[in-house]
C-alpha cells in the first residue's frame, strides 16, 4: 500500500570539541521544511515554468524532501548531461561517484558501510542513501552529475489523501456499471461498439486493419485476474492467434529497499479498463471490443494508481519502460498515468524506450483535486511520448477533467453532449462486468489502439511514419491547434 513515511525529528546531540575534531556540518541542524512548504515551491515552479526540478532546487528543501522520503537521493550520472545509456565510460564514473558519496557520508553519520540501494543496469541512475547537506552541495557541482532527486518524496501529506485523489472514472475503481443503449451498438459476432469508436471511424477503419501481427503494452496498475475475457479468453470469436502477457515491477512496500513484488495483477481497476479499451476481443458475448482487438497485448503492473508518487512506483514504471524497450516485438506502449512534475529514472527510461523505436502514448492529464492548475503532467509533455487528451462528443471542447495544452497531439471524443455525460464503455476488473471510464487516460488508450492499426496495416514502417500518418488523418492537420494537437484521429483515414 503506498504510505508516505513521516519525517523523522532532528536530533541535535550537544557536546564539546578539541580544535582537532570534526565538526558537524551545522546547518543540518536547521529545521526540516514542511511537506507544505515544499509543495509551494514545487507549485510555483510548475506555474511558472511548466515544470519543477528538484537540481535546480536549493540545498536546504532538497535536503528537507529528503527527510520525508527515508533519505533516498536518486541521482542520474553521465560523461555528459545528455548520455542516459549506460557504458563502458559511465561505469567509471558511476564507481566514482559512489566512492565519493560514501567518504562524504562516512564523515557525518555513525554506520560505515556503502549506501546504494539500487543500481540501474540499463540507464545511469543510482540510488543512495544521503543524510547530508554536504553531499547534496557536492553533487550538485559535479559536473558527472546530470540530475539528483529524493527518491522516495511523496507531494501528498498521507495515504487517506492519496487515495482520495486517485479515485473516480479516472482513477482507482472496482465499480461494474450496465451500458445504456445508446452508447454502443452491436456488431457481428455479437460485440458491443462504444459510441466513441464510430466518432473516429474505428469501426470503418477494422476493413484494413484490426493490429494483427502488433504488440501493444499497456504500463499502468496490471490486468484483473477476474475478467476471463482478457486472459483465458482473449481469443474469442474474430479475435485469434494472438498473446497476452502479464509482468510486475511494482513493489508493495513502505521501505524503498524492499524487493517485494506485488505480481501482475490489477488491484485498482485502471490498468484493466485500459487494456480493454485497445485490445478486447470481438466475440458475440454482448461485451465492448477494443480498438486493435487482434494486438497483441503486455500489461505491466508497475504502480499502485494513476499517480506516479512513491518511490516503487517510479522504480516500477522506468523498469517496465527499459524491459519494453529490449523487446523487439513491442511497437506501441500506452501510459494512461503521470506525475505533476519531471521524474529524472523515468525521464530517462522514456529516452532509452524512445531510442529503441517505440512509440509512446501518454495521458495528458486528467484533474484531481491537487492537480486542476496544472497544463499537460508528465511524461506527455517530453518530445519523446505523445500526448493524448479528452473532448467532448462532437466539439473542441476538453471534457470536464481533461488537461490541454501546447504538447497535446492527438484528442479523443470520450464524453457524451446527449445529455448524459456518459464516458466510453469498457469491460471492468470483474469477469463479463461492464463499466464506462473517462478522462485523457481512455484518450491514451484508444490512440494507443488506433496507433495499432496502422503500423498492422504498415508493418515495415518506422514509428515516425506511423506517427506522420495519423497526424495526417487529424481534423487540425496540417497546422497543429495551440490545445489540441492535430485533433480527433480518422481511423479509417490512418490506415488507407
């Protein structure tokens, strides 16, 4: 269960010193900024850069952040502030870096001893333990160092109030809702089309393509073990030859040096609802087909819910991200979640995915009640994803919750003006249950899917040409709309 730790007190031990011995550092003993007060600052950044990072921070809140997360400092390392990748040469100064944050450490904490806990094996990031205000000052001058951040810092005060803005249609739910009629009609064999796959010719668009032959991954809270129809049954009907795989990098833990792996199942409802939404099977169940219902499918259960928070979570999804990344098989990656603000693992494991020529549709963002003033969240505002929002059925005008802004590509049409306000049918956690969901992460999703038909249909192209394709196929294109991108997708456009 995510929980963020309370901060633990300052203790100040009082004693005297010859000239000969080593003084502690004495501005450690200054108070530890509350999680309020670095929240303001993380705020201010945001709305007035577009982004906060924590190396441009100064000492004393960088320190303070890291009182209220174990005292976990990710740090990113390179031979220069652009080289992610891990070499022969950043071996080196991974060592070296390591080295000189221990001597440091040694120098003001009773336990010797190395302090890593994690050492990536694909990007140059490593996480330590740091308890002092020197070894923050030393590394943020170091030019080998490419970012550092308190790992496990979590914005929200405590795990009632997480929970409580991760809840809802766009968030955690374990709810099953019936479908009124007008929402979906019935195609053959006896599948249930939502009303927004007609609003971009989705339907029309499965006499060229329906993703056979692609793998799509959905990085999210993992897939229900209780809905049959995307597990034993994922082929069914005109649904066939085609797998679905389930991985976990999520660890289920306080303790950010716990390896406790929370396995691969769905224990929040989003990850499920998504992967229904790109890749359901078409069978004559009555149930909603996704988009690509002949895809191949890879979930990953690499976070709790749709924030991106906690240190496991971060560690989860830039795990998932590199493992995607090494398989050549996975053309399209859908990220319905996101952060406030840049995370620097992830930020580089969505280069290194990037670098191996995936493609990468993430959530623009979708408002909680900590996040209504933010524009588009990360990581949909890096030029290496494309960024993916709501509107409403049959206008430009962003759903209800729905984040917009300059890094927006695409929009889909996933909340009805009938009078209803209903959201896009989906199959929910429970086996042969329905439910509707909404917000920019079933945009994502659904162009996750479309994204699959094309390069079923284009099999040989690259990421750009599938990417230039359906940006063709947009209602904006070709000048792109300061918020909304090039616009709703014409599936059947895309894939002629």
């Amino acid at each position: 269960m995510k929980k963020t730790m309370l901060s633990l007190a300052v203790v100040i031990t009082m004693f005297s010193c010859s000239k000969n011995e080593e003084i502690p550092v004495q501005e450690e003993q200054a108070e530890v900024l509350s999680r309020k007060e670095i929240n303001a600052k993380i705020k201010e950044s945001v709305e007035t850069t577009g982004d906060f990072r924590w190396s441009n921070s100064d000492v004393h809140t960088i320190w303070s952040a890291l009182k209220h997360g174990n005292d976990i400092l990710t740090i990113g390392y390179g031979i220069s502030k652009t080289e992610f990748k891990r070499s022969a040469e950043s071996e080196n100064v991974k060592d070296e870096l390591i080295s000189l944050v221990n001597n440091i450490e040694e120098k003001h904490t009773a336990s010797k001893g190395t302090k890593e806990l994690h050492i990536d094996e694909v990007i140059n990031v490593i996480d330590m333990k740091v308890t002092s205000k020197e070894t923050i000052e030393t590394l943020l001058k170091d030019p080998r160092v490419r970012y550092i951040e308190p790992g496990d810092y979590s914005v929200f005060e405590d795990t009632d109030e997480l929970q409580a803005r991760s809840e809802g249609k766009s968030g955690c739910g374990y709810s099953s809702s019936s479908l009124a009629s007008p929402d979906y009609r019935t195609v053959a064999p006896g599948a249930r089309v939502p009303w927004s796959f007609d609003a971009h010719n989705i339907p029309a668009a499965w006499d060229y393509s329906t993703g056979q032959g692609i793998t799509v991954a959905v990085v999210d809270t993992g897939l229900s073990s209780e809905q049959k129809w995307m597990n034993q049954y994922f082929n069914d009907g005109y649904s066939s030859g085609r797998t679905v795989q389930r991985y976990g990098t999520f660890v289920d833990s306080i303790w950010p040096w716990s390896d406790n792996y929370d396995g691969v199942n769905d224990k929040c409802g989003h990850g499920t609802s998504m992967a229904s939404v790109a890749t359901a099977p078409r069978n004559n169940d009555n149930l909603p087909v996704g988009v690509a219902y002949n895809a191949n499918l890879v979930t990953y259960r690499a976070v709790e819910n749709v924030v991106v928070d906690d240190y496991h979570e971060k560690q989860g999804v830039a795990d998932a991200l590199t493992s995607l990344g090494n398989r050549s098989d996975v053309r399209v990656i859908s990220m319905s979640i996101g952060s406030p603000f840049s995370i620097g693992k992830v930020e580089d494991a969505v280069k290194y995915a990037y670098s191996k020529g995936k493609m990468m549709i993430a959530a623009g963002g979708t408002s909680t009640s900590f996040t209504t003033w933010y524009g588009v969240i990360f990581p949909a505002w890096m030029s290496e994803t494309v960024a993916v929002t709501g509107v409403k059925e049959g206008q430009y005008d962003n759903c209800d919750v729905c984040h917009t802004g300059s890094e927006i590509e695409f929009t889909v049409q996933m909340q009805r003006t009938n009078g209803t306000d209903n959201k896009v049918p989906v199959l929910s956690y429970y086996d042969q249950a329905t439910d509707y969901v909404g917000g920019s992460s079933v945009a994502t999703a659904t162009t996750a899917g479309i994204a699959a038909l094309v390069w079923a249909k284009h099999p040989t192209w690259t990421r750009d040409q599938v990417l230039n394709k359906m940006r063709q196929s947009g209602d904006y294109y070709p000048n792109k709309h300061s918020e909304y991108g090039y616009g709703n997708i014409n599936a059947l456009e895309a894939v002629q």
